[in-house]
C-alpha cells in the first residue's frame, strides 16, 4: 500500500512519470523507497532546501505508522 501511494505522490509531481522507477526492499516492520526520477525531475521531487522530499518523507510515516510500519524515502542517481 506504502509503494502505490509513493508511487502516486512522486508520479503527480513530476513532468516524466514513465521515467519514474521505486526499487524497494521491505522487511516485517520497515518499508524502504529507493526513487529513480529523470534529472530534469529531480529538482522538483527534492524542493527548495529538500522541502518538498522532507514532506513526503513525513507524510508516508504519517501513514505507515496507522500500520505500526516505519520508512525510509531515499533518492538515488
């Protein structure tokens, strides 16, 4: 459920959802995100001083702890 919603989240932000790729790797209790974006996309999901990565990293642990789960939102080249 964690992934779809980042997955959304991320996609609507950005001008190349079809270059948008979240590895993932998820254990009993963790939920961690690797996001690949397209360079010209990376500006967007990171914001001005990592506002915009901050507050999606916030939201997701928001939602994931309704499910007593924790996430990681990590942003790779």
């Amino acid at each position: 459920m964690l992934y779809r919603l980042c997955e959304y989240l991320v996609g609507s932000m950005i001008e190349r959802p079809d270059a948008l790729k979240i590895d993932r790797i998820e254990t009993e209790s963790v939920d961690i995100f690797f996001l690949k974006v397209a360079k010209e996309d990376r500006g967007r999901v990171l914001g001005k001083g990592g506002r915009t990565i901050g507050a999606l990293r916030a939201f997701l642990e928001g939602v994931a702890s309704l499910y007593d789960r924790e996430v990681v939102v990590e942003i790779v080249d």
